[in-house]
C-alpha cells in the first residue's frame, strides 16, 4: 500500500512556478496513465500542474518461482488546483505486472490501464523499470 498526500499553501496556481506544482501519472504514481497526465491541463492538453494531490497505490506482490513473480495492482488519484485536495474526480488505473528478481534489483514490467479515462487518455500505458515501485 503506498499512498501521497500534498498542498502548496499561499500562492495561486497560475504565478506557481512550473517545477513547483504537483502533478500526477505514469510509472511512479498513477499507472495507466501517462507521465504526469491526471489533474489539470492547460488549452493544448498538456499537463498544468496543481496545488493540492492525492495518491493511493494498491499491488500484491506474488512470487511464481525464487525470480519470477506477478504483481496485479490498483491506483487512483488526482491533482487539484485548490490548496487542500477535494477527493473528488479521481482517476483510477489497474493493470498486471512480472518482476525478474536479480541479485541487485527487481525487473519491472508493468501493463495498466485508466478504468475511468479522459478524452485523450491512451487505453494502454507500458512501464519498465528497476527497483521496488514503493
């Protein structure tokens, strides 16, 4: 279980210097969407960034063999443009995962999908990486 929580106080959104602002999606936070892809967007559909976020990340890890296993998860979340996050409009993301355990780190390959997505939100996000995602 992994969850993120976080407000920026006393400043407006829009003079909040870009690398300043929350944002949300992709391998790290919410899967099945794109990097950085939930919360606001700008006119061209880009990610705007927020003040407020929340996260939430469900996966059970199951080991197959001593370095396969499968990894089924669920996660959820948002980015707000409010000072405190509104728990509303969450975007929610699940999919399957196969680790390759090494001697230094797992091996992630992780396929997920957005169950409630936007207009424009791929159907289908793929994410490899190494280390624990938590």
């Amino acid at each position: 279980v992994r969850a993120r929580f976080g407000t920026i106080l006393g400043e407006d959104t829009h003079p909040l210097p870009a690398n300043r602002r929350f944002y949300s999606g992709g391998g790290g936070s919410i899967r099945g969407y794109g990097f950085q892809n939930v919360g606001p967007l700008d006119d061209d559909g880009d990610p705007f960034g927020g003040r407020s976020l929340i996260e939430m990340g469900f996966e059970a890890r199951v080991k197959v063999t001593d370095t396969i296993g499968v990894v089924p998860f669920l996660d959820f979340g948002n980015v707000y443009q409010s000072t405190l996050p509104k728990f509303s409009g969450l975007q929610y993301g699940a999919g399957l995962g196969v680790r390759y355990h090494t001697d230094f780190a797992p091996i992630r390959f992780d396929i997920g999908t957005p169950l409630n997505p936007r207009a424009g939100d791929d159907r289908i996000q793929v994410y490899i990486s190494v280390g624990q995602s938590f």
